[in-house]
C-alpha cells in the first residue's frame, strides 16, 4: 500500500471525525489482510456475529478518541 492516503487527522466536524475513524478501521485491516478475496471469504464468518461486531465497533471508537483528541473535541 504505497499510496499516502491519511493526509492528517483534522476534521470539521464530529461527523468527519467518525467517518474517519470508520476508514481508519477499514484500512486496518485492509493493511493485515491485502487480499480482496480472502476479506471477502472471511466476511460471512464475522458479519453475523455479535462479538466480532462489537469487537470492530470498539476498534472504530478508539480511533475515534484519538481524532477527537486530535480536533481539540472539536470546541472551536
């Protein structure tokens, strides 16, 4: 993955800042597992589980933290 796609973790709003974190948790694992059609085989396995669903919502706030804390929380 050469490609810089992270340009910097200040966002506008609160909104932008989830979204962020969400493709930050995206990318994650897209850096782990690089293959498109092992993540896709994998999916069916984690999509309908709970644990894994929530384990990936926990993924998504941590990261959300971190822009948060890096927008200030946003009290411009």
């Amino acid at each position: 993955m050469a490609d810089a796609w992270l340009q910097s973790l200040q966002t506008n709003t609160a909104q932008e800042g989830f979204e962020l974190a969400i493709k930050l948790s995206r990318m994650g694992v897209k850096y782990t597992q690089p293959s498109d059609e092992v993540r896709a085989r994998l999916r069916p396995e984690y999509e309908q589980n709970a644990d894994s669903l929530i384990a990936s919502s926990q993924v998504i706030a941590i990261h959300f933290q971190t822009i948060a804390a890096a927008n200030g929380y946003w009290k411009r």
